[in-house]
C-alpha cells in the first residue's frame, strides 16, 4: 500500500505586535483623521504577509520620570509572553517622549537616566525599542530647550544602538510644520504636522525595525 503523502508545511509568519508609549502626540491630538503619526506610519509599513497590531498607551503632559515608572507595567499588560515564547508574536516598543521635561524643569541629567532606564529594561526583555524625539513648538524659545532635550535622547540611542528620529532638527523652521501649529489652539499640529511626523518616522529605518530587516 503506497505511504500517504503530506503537503508540506506553510511556515507561519508571526504577527508583530506594536507597543507604543508616550504623550498627546502620540495619540494625536488634534488630528482630524484620528491617526497621528504612528498610525499613519503603521498604515504605511504594513505588510499583508505579517500583520502590525498596535497597542498604544498616551498620557497627556507626561514627564519623562513618569513614563519610567509607569512603562514596565504598561508593556508586561499589552504583551503575550506565550506567543512571545513560541514565535508566533514578535514584539515591538515604540516610546515617544514629550516635551512635558521642559515645562516642569526636569534637568538634562535625569532625563537621559529616564529613558535610559527604559531603553535598558526593555533589553532586558528583548523587546526592541524605537525611540522618537519630541517635535519642536511654536514657541522658539521653548524650541531651543526641547532641541536640547532631543539631543540627550539622541545620545543615549546612539550608546544603545537604539533607533532615534530627531524631530526637531526634520521640523524646527519648516514652513507647513509651523504653519500647521499655527492655525491649532494647542501646541500640537494638525493633520499636515502629523503627516510630517510620519515621513520622518518612515525615513528613519521605522518599516525595516518594526519588520525585523533591522
């Protein structure tokens, strides 16, 4: 009696499962889609064959100390340590800190150990992190302290390998981007800036991360 044959086995490609944290702008305030920039970033990096799910957590105004209390347990409820353990999810952190360091006076020195905190808990798990920088505001002089602060967090993604998208040196004096916090009632943009946002995320190696070409 010949052997029964077998089809061979279809290798399952694993979801990836996006974890983001951060503020406002992250949850995209102000924003008439709805979709911010990480939403218009995931839209453009999904690929049929390996489904992105996203799972954010935002808290308006949140300091960078906050975000390092709160981010282990934020990630641990959002991930699947099962699925994780057997492929059949990868996960992925995105952490969006924002400018809230600036208005309550966090020093440079504590904000650099924050994030780093972070970035080195998530290793740790080995989970990979994306990290992006918080946007310039409409107010110059405030401009120059988050231009500041940006450049701490660059620094410590460069000693971690971590990816960083600087935002306020793609933002800081382009004319839609300023145009578009203009014409809001907060300092957030509008569907332009967010769009801006998402080009940048996108031009910083964000669909090679989230897909693991990285």
């Amino acid at each position: 009696m010949p052997a029964p044959s077998t089809s061979p086995v279809t290798p399952t490609t694993p979801r990836v499962r996006v974890i983001a944290l951060g503020d406002e702008l992250l949850a995209g305030v102000g924003d008439a889609r709805a979709l911010g920039w990480l939403g218009r970033a995931v839209a453009s990096a999904q690929d049929p064959s390996a489904r992105i799910d996203v799972f954010t957590s935002a808290l308006p105004g949140e300091t960078s100390a906050e975000l390092a209390e709160r981010w282990d347990d934020a990630v641990r409820r959002r991930m699947d340590p099962e699925a994780q353990a057997d492929g059949s999810i990868e996960h992925r952190v995105v952490i969006a800190p924002g400018r809230a360091d600036v208005e309550h006076g966090v020093s440079m020195a504590r904000a650099r150990l924050n994030l780093a905190k972070i970035l080195d808990g998530l290793e740790r798990l080995r989970v990979p992190a994306f990290v992006v920088g918080p946007p310039p505001s409409r107010d110059r002089g405030r401009s120059a302290a988050v231009r500041e602060l940006s450049d701490a967090y660059a620094d410590v993604c460069s000693r971690r390998r971590v990816p960083f998208v600087d935002m306020v040196a793609g933002l800081e004096g382009h004319e839609q981007w300023e145009g578009d916090l203009a014409r809001t009632d907060g300092d957030h943009p509008g569907q332009t800036g967010y769009g801006l946002m998402a080009w940048l995320v996108l031009h910083s190696g964000f669909e090679d991360w989230v897909s693991g070409r990285a």
